[in-house]
C-alpha cells in the first residue's frame, strides 16, 4: 500500500463553501444567483462550471438557468428537454392544455401499439375536424374534459389513451398529480422501448419532482418551452463571437478539466454516493475518487452543495443526510452555510 500527502503552494484564497438547502429548487436557485454575483465580480461563465454525480441531477438546474437567461452547455448527458422520455411525457401534458397541438398528437399516438403514421393521421384528422370542444367568448373551448368524452370508435389501445387523458384532464389535479397518472401509463411503454429504462426511469422521477412545485400545467409548459441562449438564431451572426457558457457535466466528463468556480450540486447521501454504490468497499472507493476529482477541479471557488428532505421513489426513503465524504469536516477547511 501507498501513502499519499497532499499540499498546495497557493497561499490565500476563499475556503470552499457548503450550503445546505431547504429542498432541490432552492439549492438550484442560490447555484444561479452565485453565479450571476461572480460573473458580476468579473469571472466569466466559461470559467464556471456545475458538476453532478449523475446527468439527471442537472435537470432543475437547467430551467432555473434558463429563466435566468444564461447560456449553458452540458457535457455526460443530453439536456433535460432534449431527452426522447421527457420529451414523450411533456407531449402527454400539452395536449391537455391544447387539443389542437397537431405535433404532440402525433408523438403520443405513434406510442400506442399498433399506430403507425397513417392511422395517427386519421385520429388527429379526426380530432380536428369533429371531436375538438365548441369555442366560446374570446376564442376560448368549453372544458377539456368534455373533449375526451367520444373515442369509442377507436381500438382497444387508442380508448385506453383516450380514457387516461379524460381522466388526467379534470381542471381541479395539479400538475403533479397529472403527470403521476401519465407516468404510470407510460411505463409499460417506457420498458418495451427503452433497453436502458431503469437510468430513464430516474429522469422521469426527478421530472415528477419538479411538477410539484408547479400549480398550473400552463406555468410549466411555459418554463419547459425556454431554450436556453447558448447559440445564436440559424444564419443570423450576434455581433461578434459568442463563446461566453456556463458548462454543466457529470464528474466523469470533467477528468482533466479546471475552472475558477465550481459548483458540486447534490452532495447528498443517495446521490452521492448513489443509493447502489454502498454494496461494497470498492464502489464506495471509487465514489469517494470522484468526490475528489470534482473537488480538484476548481481553481478559486469551490460550492458544494445539497438539498434535504428529497424523497427517493426507487427506495421510498427520504435523503437528509449531506455526502458521507463531506460530512463532519472542520468548519476551519469547509465554511457551512444553510439556504432557507
């Protein structure tokens, strides 16, 4: 066995802070507003990074920075909206809210077994022309509800599609519990699709975790329909270079990389390390390698981070408990801090 002392020859500098806050949107929330005060401060976003254990954890993140209007690119995943599941579920919710999203339509029906274009074609012909409520005053449509009363032409397949979105459709459930009925409708289909459906199953749980927060599907879509400004509109040039990102990545894409600033979201026992990395010594090791990595990548600011009371639906538990790598260090090396 080796030993191994660490040291650095850099006097000075910040200590690395922890900050421990009240739920996931609130941690996302002080993540964007630090980096608005360091970019103030003359640090420039491509000198910033956020790193997570795994490419879900970025996902509230990724609308809070949108909303904040500042560009980013992510690296060890596909953004939170570019993803095919997510994207699938959030075409379950607009046509809620629009019946007449011709586009949606067609991506939830090619999802139903034995739909293929022509006949999802036909439906959403059908849906136009004969099935879609009566307008009213001021352009608007009677009920939603009241849209999904007439499918019993339709296959066995199609009704029950047609019978989940009456049901999810009732104007008092909230965007949570919409999404719920949705997500257990689209499990099956998720599994018959997807060979990696358990990794996609987290996203969609955490997607679950920030439908919670919202108290009108409209709101949600809104946010979700934000592109983040990390290039410019096609054929038309921004007035010189736009390289200014923020760069999100998972710990593993980050090997060999520096920034000024670094932010390490979710230092939370559960998800870092993960619930199925405690098994044995050797995995916890290796997450204990990554901890350290993340830590080694800043250069100026260091912010690590994690959110409490975060429900777990894989294993029903609640994580409270900050990384065991970071708990219990000397307040005189790690300074804590506590959002509310």
């Amino acid at each position: 066995m080796y030993y191994k002392e660490l040291f650095t020859h850099k006097p000075g500098g910040h200590l690395p802070q922890l900050v421990c806050a009240e739920n996931e949107n609130m941690q996302s929330r002080f993540v964007v507003q630090k980096i608005l005060e360091l970019r103030e401060e003359g640090i420039p976003l491509r000198e910033i990074a956020v790193l997570f254990r795994s490419s879900f954890l970025s996902f509230d993140l990724e609308i809070e920075l949108t909303k904040a209007n500042l560009p980013f690119v992510k690296f060890g995943g596909f953004k939170f909206i570019e993803t095919a599941h997510v994207k699938d579920v959030v075409a379950y919710l607009r046509v809620l809210e629009n019946p007449r999203d011709v586009v949606s339509w067609n991506r939830i029906l090619l999802l139903v077994e034995g739909v293929g274009p022509r006949t999802a074609e036909k439906v959403i012909d059908d849906i136009l022309k004969r099935r879609v409520a009566e307008p009213v005053a001021d352009g608007e449509t009677l009920p939603t509800t009241r849209f999904w009363m007439h499918f019993n032409d339709y296959s066995d397949n199609l009704r029950t599609l047609f019978d989940v979105l009456k049901r999810v459709a009732k104007p008092n459930l909230a965007p949570a519990e919409q999404t719920f009925q949705i997500l257990q409708y689209y499990e099956p289909i998720l599994r018959a699709r997807y060979d990696d459906h358990m990794k996609r199953k987290k996203d969609l749980e955490m997607f679950q975790n920030i439908t919670e927060r919202y108290r009108e599907t409209r709101a949600l879509l809104t946010d979700l329909a934000l592109e983040p400004p990390n290039q410019s509109i096609v054929d038309v040039e921004s007035p010189g270079p736009e390289d200014e990102f923020l760069t999100l990545s998972t710990i593993h894409s980050a090997k060999g990389l520096e920034w000024n600033s670094v932010f390490i979201i979710y230092a939370l026992e559960g998800r870092f390390p993960t619930m199925r990395s405690v098994a044995s010594d050797a995995e916890i090791e290796e997450e204990r390698r990554l901890m350290y990595v993340a830590c080694t990548r800043a250069k100026e600011h260091l912010f690590v981070t994690y959110p409490v009371n975060i429900y777990d639906r894989e294993s029903g538990m609640i994580l409270t408990k900050p990384s065991r790598f970071i708990q219990g260090i000397d307040e005189k090396l790690l300074e804590p801090w506590v959002i509310e």
